[in-house]
C-alpha cells in the first residue's frame, strides 16, 4: 500500500499442556513456551509496529511466589526490544545461579517469565497515543489469584462512549474512555462477580476462604463470564484474555470481521491472528490449522481441557477483505492464491487502457505485499500477448517466413522493478510545503527501461488517500517519459471510514470521497451534500439499529467509472506530461477473487454492525462542520 496507514493489531496465545519437564526433555528446554512466543509475535511484526507486549502465568505456585510477568515496548523494534529484555533477565538469573541449569523445578519458581501460559501482542495504535500505557496487554490486578486478568487483542469498538457508561452505571470510575480499558474493566466485573456467586456457594457447603480457591478455579465459568461481558459490544475483535489461575480464552467476533486461528495437540494450544505464522512456528500442515468461527470462544481451562463455545449468535459472516488485500502475511495459501486472482480479474481493464498493446507496454508494481498480484496480472497479460501471438502467426500462415515466425514468437511481456521505496527516507518535517518536497523522494525510479512511446502499468494494493501517488510515484514515474501511466488498484474505491480496525476515520482523506465531491460541484449537485447532512443530523439520537447509512447518496449520482476518471484527475498535477489512467478493482471481481472474506464496508458502505452506520455518519457529520475529531 502507496499509502501510510496504521492497521491491524496481531495476537498470540500458547498454552503448554504438558509439564516444562516434558519440554526440556523433549526440545531441551523449559523455555521452549517463551521461544515459540519471541517466533510467533516476529512472524506477525507486520501486523504492528508501534509497540509490543508479552504477559506470561506460571501453574500450581505456592503463595508468596510471583506468578504473572509482564513486559511492554513502545521503542523502535518493539519486539525485538522484549525479548533483549527477558533473555538478558534469564540469562542473569542463570549466570548467578548455575544450580537452575538442570533443575526445572527450580528456573519455574526462580526465573521470570517462564511458564506455562503466555500472551503476545503487536501494536498498531488506531485509538490514543502511542504511549506505553496503550501498549497492551493490560493487566487488572488483584490479591485473589482467580480475579488477576489480562486481556489484549485486534480491535476496534464502535460504541466507546457506551461502555464506558455501562461501567460508570455498574458503579465503577474507568481511568480512561479507551476501548482496551472499558472492555478489560467489563469482563473483570462479571470475573470478580463469578468468583464472589462461587465463594458463597461454597462457604455454604463448609469450605474456609483457603480451601474454596482450588475449587473456584475449576468451577468458574469462563464462557458465562464472557456472554455477560460481550452483551453490549460492537465492533470487530478477536479478543485474548488469561485469568490469574490458569484459566484462558480468545474469543472472536460475532460477524467474523478480525481474524483468528488455532491449532491444538496434547503438547500445545496455540491461537494466533494468521494461520501461517502458526503453520512456520510449529511446523504444521495447512489443514492442521483451524479457523475460530465468528461468536465462538475457544477456552482452556486451568486443568488442560479445551472447548469451542459459542459465546454470542453469530451474524452473517462479514470477514475483513482487506485481510486478503494487504494486511495479512502472503505466505497463507488461500491469501497467495486470492491475491494473484485479484491481479488476474484486473487485466480485461488494464488491456482497454492500453489498447491491447502488451509490446509497448511495461508492467510493474509498487514494491510492496502488491507482488503477489501483480503475479497475477502480469499471467493474465500473457495469456493476451500468447493469444495476439497465435492470431498473428494464424493471420499469416500463408506467406509466414521462418525469419517471421521466429519475429512474433520473439515477443516478450515486459516486466521491471521500476520503483524502489527508499525505507531509510523519514519525513521528519511536518510542515506542509517542505514535507511534500520529502514525500516526493520517498521512492527512486529505475532509469533506462522505459522507451518514450511506452505505456507504464504499475499495481498497487490500493490507493486511500492517494497521497504518495501524487506528491511522490506519479512524478516519479513521469521522469521516464511514458506515454501513458496506469496506476492499478487491486482494492475497488475506498469510499467509507472503517471502523474495526483500520485507521480511516475521516472522510475527507479518502481520495474517492474527494473526487465524489467534485463531480457534484461540477454537475450542479454539491446541494446534495447539505442534504445528506441533515439526514446524519437527524439520526444522531435513535439507536444504533435504526441508524442508515446515507453517506451512499453522496456516490449515487455516478458511475465508478466516472469516480475512477476525477481520481486519475486528482493524481496527475499539471507538470505532469503522460496520460495518468487510474483503475479499480469492481467489488463483484473482489468477491470472486476472495470468496470467504465477503467484509466490503469500506468499499460499499455495507457496515456488518449497526455501529458502523452511526461511525459514517459522525464522520460526514465532521466533514461538514469542519470537525477533525475521530468519528468513533
């Protein structure tokens, strides 16, 4: 993706089923829970990159013994930053006590964040400041071992401002209107609620305080906790919590839109946001791996035993597209698959653009996760230059010449790395003027491939705010002196805010939006825009249920072809020569390309949850009032 947005969040979970005896035995170490943690968190990096955190729980400790370590990051390599961090402390540990070295029992009890229940988390901040108090997990502390909670997880909620009000009614003083808090202190009220409903009952039944703990342990309640807690949520999650005695769960959201996948053995339960990096870590098969279905909760219990309990009644299932487009690693077999198809379903447009001129036209991509769909394309493309090949060898079969033949077969589609993102270039000054003179030199050209009379095909993931296209690639590419630049989108038009995940808050920086606008000032229509803001006004007290998305009516006039064309217009500043030709993928070839992941909000307007709605139009609201407050 051209342009800089902060996204997803990624998740990690590892529960050990056997004793760390059995992994020393076994792998040669007791650390083994931690290593396969440091692996599982670095496989997903590119899922965040503002901070990190990791939690850890040990078993069966005696009182008086730590048994929670937690370490956060916000610097630079967050990851990397942690893990220093805890082998520099185990290492420690080990060189002042070498009588840790054969003794298990010893390096559980002794040393820091080995156990046998472990919580990893990258960062990308889509909510608050990026300071280390936002960095997750979060722990909710407390003197009884069953109230101790952490929570961390990949998501947005659209209703903040309710459940924070939720908790004020329950009685309790939230420090802060945080997503990642309010959800935290709400299951850590019915948490604390289950613990106390169990301790009566058991005092009842002649148990001591001492003695009733074990006992809470295995009768708590875990999916009753979480229905309780979920009620009221609305947003896209998958949600990851340990209890202080053991107990744990990742549970996913009920329309399916974050993603979550797990993988269990009788050594192992491990639940991550990607189904790769789990198969890399533990070396498995891509059947071994399941998907969690959306409203369910997997849960393990303190004693090993593992369930998948649906938690609240799933809703049709709306996963996130842009998993498939851009976030998610391409190494996933389905992912790698539906990306190249997403390239494939784009050459019929592309051909068009050029006039079905494959030998005077250069094919490229932004280097970024667009790779695996310009694959695709660049197939497709020869599939047509195999298909003129044939039509001319067949046009002139009669008088066709060896020197002929070998001429049409010498034809070759023309590929090129042409831009190159130098990653060393920050923009380190905010100033308009003098920071878009910077973003112009983010990516350098390849010189010397491109011939005057070329067109230029060049793919990205896709264009939001287009941003780095007009102020850096485009001018870029226009110093090779193309005929033609056809930038490639393999996402259709980004036209709504999305708000379970993803950082697009704000109409206004979506170029689609932009160029919607334009066309109703040129059309005589801009009255449309008043209209569609007396609309959202009205709304603003009814429940989310029956909120409308009316921000549509804005795109109604036009065909996306016409959107299309005020973007290539937007793009191209007047010192560029060549032709700018910008193409979307339609949403129909998106859902063939990705069959499974149907979650298109961003791209139609069709919020999976009834607070997406009331999110569009706080964000046309802003627009109009010139507000830039976040739209949830």
């Amino acid at each position: 993706m051209s342009d800089a947005i902060k996204h997803e969040c990624g998740i990690a979970q590892v529960r050990l089923l056997k004793p760390l005896e059995y992994y020393k035995e076994k792998y040669g170490t007791a650390f083994y829970g931690v290593n396969k943690m440091y692996l599982l968190m670095e496989k997903q990096h590119n899922r965040g990159q503002d901070g990190a955190g990791f939690a850890s729980i040990k078993l069966n400790v005696q009182p008086g013994e730590r048994y929670i370590s937690r370490i956060r990051s916000n610097q630079a390599q967050p990851i990397q930053d942690i893990f220093e961090q805890i082998n520099q402390r185990i290492n420690d540990e080990m060189k002042e006590h070498p009588e840790y070295a054969d003794d298990v029992a010893l390096q559980k009890r002794k040393i820091p964040y080995l156990g046998e229940l472990f919580l990893g988390h990258v960062r990308y901040g889509t909510f608050g400041k990026n300071s280390i108090e936002s960095v997750h997990p979060f722990l909710r502390q407390n003197n009884w071992m069953h109230r101790n909670l952490i929570v961390a997880g990949n998501f947005n909620m659209t209703n903040v401002n309710q459940l924070f009000n939720n908790l004020v009614e329950l009685g309790q003083h939230p420090k802060e209107k945080a997503d990642t808090v309010t959800i935290m202190e709400k299951i850590g009220h019915f948490l604390d609620s289950e613990v106390r409903k169990l301790y009566k009952k058991l005092k009842k039944e002649g148990y001591s305080k001492q003695d009733a703990s074990p006992h809470i342990a295995e009768q708590l309640n875990v999916a009753k906790i979480l229905k309780k807690s979920s009620k009221n949520w609305d947003g896209g999650y998958a949600m990851a919590g340990l209890m202080g005695h053991g107990d744990s769960f990742v549970l996913r959201d009920p329309a399916g839109i974050r993603p979550c996948y797990y993988y269990k053995d009788d050594e192992v339960v491990v639940v991550a946001s990607e189904r790769p990096v789990i198969q890399t870590v533990f070396n498995l098969n891509f059947e071994d791996i399941k998907e969690l279905d959306p409203g369910h909760a997997i849960i393990t219990k303190k004693n090993g035993d593992v369930s998948i309990t649906k938690i609240i009644e799933p809703l049709e299932r709306k996963a996130c597209s842009f998993e498939r487009i851009y976030f998610s690693r391409g190494s996933d077999a389905e992912i790698y698959k539906e990306r190249k198809m997403l390239g494939r379903l784009l050459m019929p447009e592309v051909l068009k653009a050029i006039n079905y001129d494959t030998i005077n036209t250069v094919f490229s991509f932004i280097p970024n996760t667009a790779e695996t769909s310009f694959y695709g394309m660049v197939e497709a493309a020869q599939d047509e230059l195999n298909r003129q090949k044939n039509e001319a060898i067949l046009a002139e079969k009669e008088n066709l010449t060896d020197e002929r033949l070998q001429e049409i077969l010498a034809h070759r589609l023309r590929t090129e790395k042409i831009a190159i993102k130098d990653v060393k270039l920050r923009t380190f000054i905010t100033e308009d003027s003098s920071r878009d003179d910077l973003v112009a030199h983010v990516y350098d050209v390849t010189y010397g491939v491109i011939k005057k009379d070329d067109n230029l095909v060049i793919i990205d993931d896709s264009i939001v705010r287009g941003t780095t296209l007009k102020k850096s690639i485009i001018k870029m590419m226009d110093r090779l002196n193309p005929k033609q630049i056809v930038v490639v989108s393999s996402a259709p038009q980004i036209r709504y805010p999305d708000c379970y995940g993803i950082d697009m808050a704000r109409l206004e920086d979506l170029v689609a939006f932009r160029a919607a606008l334009d066309l109703l000032k040129e059309n005589g229509k801009y009255d449309l825009v008043e209209e569609v803001y007396n609309k959202c006004k009205q709304q603003v007290n009814l429940k989310d249920k029956d909120v409308q998305n009316f921000v549509k009516e804005i795109y109604e006039p036009f065909t996306d072809e016409q959107i299309s064309e005020k973007i290539s217009e937007l793009l191209s500043e007047p010192t560029v020569e060549a032709d700018v030709k910008v193409i979307y993928q339609s949403v129909d070839n998106l859902h063939k390309a990705c069959p499974k992941n149907l979650g298109d909000w961003y791209f139609t307007g069709e919020y999976p949850t009834p607070g997406g709605n009331r999110v569009v139009n706080r964000a046309f609201i802003n627009f109009f009032e010139g507000n830039k407050d976040r739209a949830y």
